[in-house]
C-alpha cells in the first residue's frame, strides 16, 4: 500500500525557497526605488508650490500646476508601493514556508521554532492526566503536531489537535486519509492558503471567538423608524440649513440637528459592543477572505473535501464574498478612530448606517460564519495530515482491520520524530490479546523509542495521516502508556505513587473494553521502578497478568531479564531485544547501537561499560 512514485520533496521546497527569495529580494529594490521616487516627487510638489507663490502670490499659473500634477503622481506613487510592499510580504511568507519544510525534513524542531511565527509556537496546553498526548509528544516543540505541518487559525490547531487525542474511529480516519491523499501532492495550494492565513496578524482566541458569537446571535432588527431617521434626518438638516442660509427663514435646521445629535450618541452606546466585536474579528477576516476564495469552487474527489467545498458554497453565495462584504463593513468600523469620524457620526448619522448594515449582514449570513470557519480550520487540519503525506513518499498509510483478533503488525516501524539519517526501522507485531511484546536490552539501545515509535505510530494512523513504516495493519485500540511518570513535591506524590495511578488508569481503561469500547494498546516503559526490585517484579506480574486477561495487546520494555520467567507469562511473551557492541582502543570504551531488533531476551548488559565510558571506571564496585 505504499504510493506511487512522487517528485523528490527536498528538491521541491529548495526550488521554491531559492525562487522566492529570489523575488522577495527584487520586490525589496523595487520597494527601495519607490521609496525614493516619492520622497523626490514630494519635495518636487513643494518646491513647485513654494515658487508659484512666490512668482505669483497666489497659488496659480504653470508653477501650480506642475505642483498638483506631482501631487497626483504621489498619491499614485504611495498606492504602488504599499502593493509591492505587499508582494514583498507574500514572497517573504512563501520562502519561509519552504525553509520550514526543510526543517522538518531534517527535524531541525529548535530551526523551526525559531523561525516560526509566534501564533503558532503557541504550545498546545493538554491535561496532566491525558493517557498518551505526553509520553509520545503529541504537542510541544518536538512533537507530532511541529511534524505535520503548519496551522494557521486556531480552530484549525483545535481540530488536529482533536484527532491526535481522541481515541481512533475507522470510518473517519479512513476518510481524512483519502483527503490527505489527495491534498498532498497539491504542495503550491496548501502553501498558498498558509501564506494567507500569515500575512494578517490574526486575533487571539477570544477575539475571533467573541466576533463568531456576535455572528451566530441573530438580527437585532433594526426598527423602520430609525431607518428612516438614518435618512430623513440628515436631510431635514441640510435642506433646512441651506434655507436659513439662502433666504433667511428661521433656523429650524437647529431641531432635526439636536434630534441627531442625541440618536448618534444613543446609537454609538447601543451599538458599540457589536462594533468592538467586529473590530476584533477584523485582522481574521483579511486572511480568511483569500483562503476561502482558494478553496472555494475546486471539485474534490475525497468525501471529506467535498462536503467542506459544498459548505463553503459558490457563486453568489460564496463564504469569501459574504466575508469580504464584512471585511469591507469592519474596515468602516476601524475608521472610527479617525478624529474626523465624530463629525460625520452626528451628521449623517453614520454609526446608525453602519449599524444597520452590519445587522442585515448577520441576518442573511451569520448564522453560516461558526460553519464556514471551522470548514475552513477542517480543510487546514486534513492540509496537515497530508504533509508527511508529501515530505516522506517511503512512509505509508495503514490498512484498518475491523475483523478478527485486535493488534498491530508494521515492517520497517520507526519513530516518525527522529531524523531519517537516525531513524531505524525494525519489524513489530504486538497482539493478538493474551501475548505481549516484550522488549529488552541495555540501557540506550532503544527500547523505550520502540514503544514512544509504536505508540506515535498508532495516533497518526488513528488521525488519518501516513505512519513512519513500509507496511502498517492495525485495527481499532485505544492508546494508554506508562513511561515519562514524574513524582510530585506540591502534591505530596511520590514516583512509586505516581506510577500506581497511571497503571491503574491503564488497568481501568483496559476493564472499560468490555463495555464496547475498543482495546486498550498498552505501553509500558520500565514500570514501577520507583520501588525495589522484589517487589517490583511481583507487581509488574500482576499488572501484566491483568492486562492479559482483560483482552488488551500492548508492549513492555525492561531491564529485569527474569520479568518474564513465570511459566505463563513466558508463554504469552513474544520477546524480543536490542544490543550493543562494546569498542575498547587504546583503553578507552566506546559503546554503539545499531538499534535493531532481534528475536529472544538480552544477553548482554553495559550499566558497568557506561561507567567507564564516561570517566568513572576508577570507582570501587562490589565484585571487583
């Protein structure tokens, strides 16, 4: 099940990052030589002016006019410019885009935090007592979710975020498999929607959050009276004022003014939680416009794209359209600031226009914005899962298996956070229930990146994305792992306690499966090493023997050879191992791993060869 042959990844980002700085930079000179132009044209416009007053005394003659005519030109001048500085921007967003995929080609994780914008450096909080998310670095800066690609709106993050921590369900990630499938070899698109999404400084999640609740609140509706008022009034004044003026009736231009002026003060009151709203979502709305314009109208094979296309709409009721009538509206609400707004707030009663469009957009379209937003954080979520999709045309996708015995079988497995110069892959099958892997060998050989590999592994499968592995079956398990337990001074845990209730999270979790809830895949690192050995042996077993019986599969990593020698555990255990050569010259130890499994219990150990690898072979041990 492994895809088809596909241009070299490395190749395409180091061409688009070479083409776009390329750009940048001669947008960067353009930007330069513009900048210039206008200082001189300005100072010519001055200069003209200054010396047709002086030829005349009065603004006038050719000397004017060359004035207005340079004027023009830089006005004309500053609009050009703010469109190259724009380009530049763009080229810019387009070069890092690519510099970032080779980071994650490399897994450059602190490259890529450096240079990422700070939005999405933003480390994705998860709860403390989340069976898997921070033993297999689910988030943070090494972790799943850096490797698959940038974000950019925060229900697009919360989305992904989902499906990385939710137990897996086939029909869906069947699904988004196909999605990502199809959005991968579509690299130009998805950077184009990332770039947008970058350009405008979007809100923090409660702006954009509090802009989608104005949305969805329905029409206030405004009454006919004040819609007529917006009109009336302000004409009432003028044509009564320009009477007063013109042939001297009295001034009843005074009482529709008055009138004005207290309806602009109670409207601007009224009204100004919907403009504060709005505000906020504006910086949003200049990104989502040119994403959803992207996206729009594109005919998709995948299910999933399909229905994101068709909740997007086309022609006339467009998401990009109806968002950029609002863009147009929020840009009117910023304009409020200007000292000069106050003055046309009272007489033409502009905030009582504003509001009463801002109304009837959110009649004919506000209940639609929550579900265009989170069709278009959909899109982003399924854009990342296709980027190792893209990045790494050796991995594959799984193949779902909803019938028979549950468990995982992979050929050349491994860990999909390591750099792929590191990264070795080795063939694991872990089920059916009532066995276990059980792995050994010396310390740094690679038992417990095997397990954080297994377990990585099954989440993204579980997500829809592509696994680091030639050949991956799995069916239905839900994820529990027992390896980065730290003991607790404010909470008064110790480490053996801390690792009791992670095992029985595990232990509970796996009893919960008869419930109809699918198996539990344990991953046990080492567990319960906060005690002596004894007695650690004896709980282990026990612990084991449960989760034997209970119908789960999983793996064990340990250092104690004799963990499985009870006559039953020996037979449900499907041992494997990890070993390392020792290298002595010129009396100095040297230990490497080639990090490949093979088939039985360790037959070596290296604690007393670390020691002196490091300096301390001088020390006096027991049995010396």
């Amino acid at each position: 099940m492994t895809r088809g042959e596909t241009p070299d990844p490395r190749h395409a980002y180091v061409e688009r990052e070479a083409a776009h700085r390329v750009a940048r930079d001669r947008s960067g000179w353009e930007s330069r030589r513009l900048s210039t132009a206008r200082v001189v044209t300005f100072l010519a416009a001055a200069g003209a002016w200054v010396l047709s007053d002086v030829l005349t005394g009065t603004p006038g003659g050719i000397a004017f006019g060359v004035a207005l005519g340079l004027l023009i030109v830089f006005f004309a001048l500053v609009s050009v410019h703010a469109r190259v500085r724009r380009r530049r921007r763009v080229h810019e967003a387009r070069r890092s885009l690519a510099e970032e995929g080779l980071l994650r080609l490399d897994r450059d994780w602190e490259g890529l935090d450096a240079i990422l914008p700070e939005a999405e450096r933003i480390r994705e909080e998860v709860p403390a007592d989340h069976p898997y998310a921070v033993d297999l670095d689910v988030c943070g800066r090494t972790s799943v979710v850096r490797l698959l690609g940038p974000v950019t709106s925060t229900r697009g993050r919360r989305v992904l975020r989902d499906w990385l921590l939710s137990p897996p369900r086939v029909e869906e990630a069947r699904a988004r498999r196909e999605a990502a499938e199809e959005l991968a070899p579509l690299l130009d698109l998805r950077m184009e929607v990332t770039v947008h999404g970058r350009l405008d400084a979007a809100p923090g999640p409660g702006g954009i959050e509090r802009f989608l609740g104005w949305a969805a609140a329905g029409r206030d509706g405004v009454g006919t009276g004040l819609r007529w008022a917006a009109w009336v009034l302000p004409l009432s004044t003028l044509v009564l004022l320009l009477s007063t003026m013109n042939w001297g009736i009295p001034p009843f231009w005074v009482v529709p003014a008055l009138a004005q002026l207290v309806l602009a003060r109670r409207v601007g009151r009224r009204a100004a939680s919907d403009f504060s709203a709005v505000a906020l979502g504006s910086p949003a709305l200049r990104a989502y416009v040119p994403q959803l314009r992207l996206l729009e109208g594109r005919e998709w094979d995948a299910a999933a794209l399909r229905r994101i296309g068709e909740r997007l709409g086309a022609g006339d009721g467009a998401a990009h359209l109806a968002l950029r009538r609002l863009s147009r509206l929020a840009d009117m609400v910023e304009s409020r600031r200007n000292m000069f707004y106050a003055v046309l707030a009272v007489a033409l009663l502009a905030d009582l226009h504003l509001a009463i469009r801002l109304d009837a957009w959110r009649g004919s379209w506000g209940a639609r914005a929550v579900d265009w937003l989170d069709a278009l954080g959909e899109w982003e979520a399924l854009a990342a899962l296709a980027s190792p999709a893209h990045d790494h045309p050796e991995w594959t996708f799984p193949e779902w298996r909803t019938s028979g015995p549950p468990g995982v079988e992979a050929r050349a497995l491994g860990h999909p956070l390591l750099p792929p110069a590191r990264c070795v892959g080795n063939e694991v099958t872990v089920g059916p229930p009532g066995t276990f892997l059980l792995v050994t060998g010396s310390n740094m050989s690679g038992k417990s990146t095997l397990l954080r590999a297994l377990g990585a592994n099954v989440i993204l499968a579980g997500a829809g994305a592509p696994v680091c592995a030639s050949y991956m079956a799995l069916s239905p398990l839900r994820v529990r792992t027992c390896m980065r337990v730290e003991d607790s001074l404010a909470q008064g845990v110790s480490l053996f306690m801390a690792e009791l209730l992670r095992v029985k999270q595990i232990v509970e979790a796996a009893d919960a499966g008869e419930d109809g809830a699918p198996p539990v895949l344990y991953l046990l690192d080492e567990i319960l090493h906060g005690t002596n050995t004894a007695e650690r042996r004896v709980a282990a077993r026990g612990v084991i023997r449960h989760l034997l019986g209970s119908g789960s599969v999983g793996a064990v990593s340990t250092h104690d050879l004799t963990l499985a020698d009870a006559p039953d555990l020996e037979r449900a255990a499907h041992a494997v191992h990890f070993r390392e050569t020792v290298h002595e010259t010129d009396g100095a130890t040297r230990l490497t791993f080639d990090y490949t499994l093979r088939p039985g219990v360790a037959t070596t150990r290296n604690a007393l060869r670390l020691l002196e690898a490091v300096g301390l072979g001088g020390l006096e041990l027991d049995g010396d």
